[in-house]
C-alpha cells in the first residue's frame, strides 16, 4: 500500500508547523559533522534532492540517511509523524505533586489494557526519546525483587531530559523532550477497517514543577508552550501539599506527605498562571476561556480516598465488548466518571473552594478525575530522606481514566458507556 502523508506537521519539540516537502534529513557520513543549529558534532541536516532505491535520501557525500529532523529546530523527527496526525497532551503541576509518578504508572498500564480490552495497539512512536519512561517504568513495574524499596527522580529543571538548540545565532534555549506514542485500532478493534485514519500520535511533556511556577516562563528556556498547542490539559492537583486537606487527613492515612514530608504550593496560583501563560501565547483575551477541556487529576488517592465516602475509586471504570463478529470495542463508564467528579468537585469547594473558583474562572468544561499512581501509601526512608515504595505493593488506581476519558473524545477508538446506552462520544 502506498503511504499517504499529510501535507502540514506539527514538531513536537518546537511546535513549529511545517510542510512534509520542507523536513530535513540527517546526514550519515561520519564527515558530514557540525550543525548549524545544533553541536559541533551534531551530524549536518540537510533538505534531500537524491535518494536511494529504498527512498531513503542520499547525503552529500553519497550515504543513505535513516533519521528525520525538523526544518526549524534540527531535532530528530519519528517517521510515523509524516502519515499520522500528532496530539499535544500537556501535564501540569506544582513540584511534587505527581507528575512523573503518574506518566509512569498510566503509560505501563496503558501498555498492559490497551490492547486487551480496547483493541488498540500503543507502541512507542520514537523508542529513543521514551527511554527516561519506559527506565521509570522498569523501575517500578519490572523490578529484580519486588520487596526492592522503589523511588522515581525528581524531574530535573535541565539536563538530559531537554534539548537545547541556537535557532537564533548566540541565543540558546531549551526545549522539553517529548515522550511520543502511536496508537491504532488492531485487526480485533471493531473499526479495525477505518485503522490509517485513526491511527493517531500521542505527545506527552513531564515537566519539573518549576516550571509551572510564576516568572518562570522565559523566551529562552519555553519549556511550558506545549501548553498552548495541547488538544488536553491534565492539572494534577494534589490534595498532601495543602494545609487544610492534611488537617483533615490525620489519622486517615499513615503517608508522611500528611505529616512528616509536607510540600506547601499555592496549586491555584499555579494553575491561573498556566491559564495566563496559555493566553498569552495564543493571543487570547484575559477573561477568555481555554479553549481546550482541562482535567483536574486529584492524584494520591491512596491518601484522601476516605473523605470520599460511598464511592469506588478503585475498580476501573471501563469493560470490553465482544461482538458476535469477533470483534472488540472497550467502553468507559462516562456516567460513573463525572459522577465521581461532582463529588470530587463538592469535597475540593468545601476545602479549598479557591482552587475550584479557580477552576471554573479558566475553563468551561473541567473534569475532576481520581488517580493513585502508587495505589498505597508512601514510607520515609531515613538514611536518604526520599519517599519509597515497595514494588509489590504498587498498585495505580484509575491511572489510565484520564487517557481513556479522552481517547473516547477522539472518534471510533473508545467507547463511552451511559445510560442511554453504548455510543462513541
Ligand atoms: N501516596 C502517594 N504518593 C505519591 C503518589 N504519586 C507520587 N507520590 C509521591 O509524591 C512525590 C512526588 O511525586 P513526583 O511524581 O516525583 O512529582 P512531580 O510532580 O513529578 O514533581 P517534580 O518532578 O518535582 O515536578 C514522590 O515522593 C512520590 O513518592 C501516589 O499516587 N500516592
Ligand atoms: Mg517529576
Ligand atoms: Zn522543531
């Protein structure tokens, strides 16, 4: 079959939008080093005008080229974004609050459901750029010994999870790397005919909290402007870092973010300030609603899920259809999902009713959504000072709903479950 390509894509380092006849090729010839806009040992990139047989570009000094790279900003490119429309899906929140964590837990569930109950295929889109995910994953999914007390990194404000490039002679910034998935229907998927053109690019950023803090936005280091390309916005809110969701939580949860490990960050600041950034960028008034939808993810559910009375956070909320034909569709249970969000939304304005006027100051359509990335409570290590958990003991609670929540937005990959019935929105 012929590939067909789109005619304009989105860089998911840069966000520059750039026609497929304009990228750029890197050269292979070990001579063809120092890039303009790169290192001085960066291979050379370069706009093709000879292939090979194969269709892969000829460099200047006659080898045939494997990677591709974006026009303006010269960082490698998979493939896979020349046939298949990108998503941006941004993760926002205050240092501490959940991010890694969370990307780590729902990308490694997403991987083990997927195609089980959904019949779609997740697959890394570029293995290179997921490495610090799928290290995370191992880490507290795969490890030697699962009595092993296991931590994640704190998300480096620089370094190796950021890229830097001089697209202006003199002037350096930084960009975030992308964590890039493709996800298609597979032949058991009941639109397994429709797969090339559902076939989708999912882009993820795991940003250090500090980014998101006010002044930190700087035309140098933009390492928060996937926020004004993203189609979602996750804000993780974590209920530990405030002082009025711990007093109520004493004696409900043995976690030391509730005690000894205590993180104080004003999360409605924070989340007015990506609103103003967001605004900013895409040239929208002060007052103007985001135009994207916006999840709240309450994350650390472990900790505060017994505020949340009469309620099942912990059974996954979606189940698989076989058809007679064989085929496969899984459904998310939408109705159960916003019903918890009221509840969620009744406990966050009896608490902290700030963050939720907040909230409902920047965005028209937010669903509050529970997530344990960890699925029980955290423990103190003294020699270190780090929060650990036992890798057996790791088990997420509803780390993939925002994801399916929003794949069924998508069109006819992830079907809804209502009272009405089954149906695709
Ligand atoms: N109890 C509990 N603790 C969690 C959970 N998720 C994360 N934590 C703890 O919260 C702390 C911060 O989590 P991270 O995922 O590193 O937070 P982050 O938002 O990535 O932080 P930065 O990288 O600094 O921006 C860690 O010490 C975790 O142990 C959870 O689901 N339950
Ligand atoms: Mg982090
Ligand atoms: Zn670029």
């Amino acid at each position: 079959m012929r590939r067909r390509l789109l005619a304009k894509i989105q860089c998911p380092h840069c966000w520059t939008f750039f026609q497929s006849e304009d990228i750029c090729w890197v050269a292979n010839h070990p001579d063809l080093r120092g890039d303009s806009i790169l290192t001085v040992d960066s291979p050379k990139r370069f706009v093709p005008s000879r292939f090979a047989v194969s269709g892969e570009a000829l460099d200047a000094f006659d080898a045939p080229c494997r990677h591709l790279a974006c026009p303006h900003c010269h960082l490698i490119l998979p493939s896979v974004l020349l046939e298949h429309k990108s998503r941006i899906m941004s993760i926002a929140g205050t240092p501490g609050s959940g991010k890694t964590y969370f990307l780590t837990s729902a990308s490694w569930q997403l991987r083990q459901i997927l195609d089980r109950g959904f019949g779609l295929a997740i697959s890394d889109a570029d293995p290179e750029s997921n490495q610090a995910l799928v290290k995370n994953e191992q880490l507290m999914f795969l490890p030697e010994n699962p009595n092993q007390l296991v931590v994640l990194e704190k998300t480096q404000l620089e370094g190796t999870q950021y890229s830097t490039v001089q697209i202006e002679p003199g002037q350096t910034i930084t960009l975030p790397q992308p964590f890039m998935f493709t996800i298609r229907p597979t032949a058991r998927h009941v639109n397994a005919r429709g797969a090339e053109l559902l076939t989708e690019v999912l882009c993820m950023y795991d940003n250090a909290g500090e980014h998101f803090l006010p002044g930190s936005d700087s035309l140098t280091s933009p390492t928060t402007q996937h926020l004004s390309h993203s189609k979602n916005i996750f804000f993780l809110f974590d209920p530990s870092q405030d002082v009025r969701f711990r007093s109520r939580l004493l004696g409900l949860s043995s976690d030391p973010q509730i005690g000894q490990v205590r993180r104080a960050f004003r999360q409605d600041n924070v989340l007015l300030e990506m609103a103003a950034r967001i605004r900013r960028h895409a040239g929208m008034s002060a007052d103007e609603k985001l135009r994207q939808p916006l999840t709240i993810v309450v994350t650390k559910s472990d900790i505060w899920k017994k505020l949340l009375k009469g309620f099942d956070i912990e059974t996954e909320p979606y189940q698989l259809e076989e058809r007679l034909s064989g085929s496969i569709l899984g459904r998310i249970n939408k109705d159960y999902v916003e019903l918890v969000s009221r509840q969620i939304e009744n406990l966050l304005v009896e608490t902290v009713p700030e963050f939720v006027s907040a909230v409902n100051d920047i965005s028209a359509q937010a669903l509050y959504i529970p997530v344990s990335a960890t699925g029980g409570a955290t423990q103190l290590d003294p020699s270190t000072g780090l929060l650990k958990i036992r890798a057996a003991d790791v088990k997420p609670c509803w780390a993939t709903v925002p994801f399916l929540y929003e794949f069924s937005r998508w069109g006819k990959l992830v079907g809804s479950i209502r009272q009405e019935g089954t149906s695709f929105v």
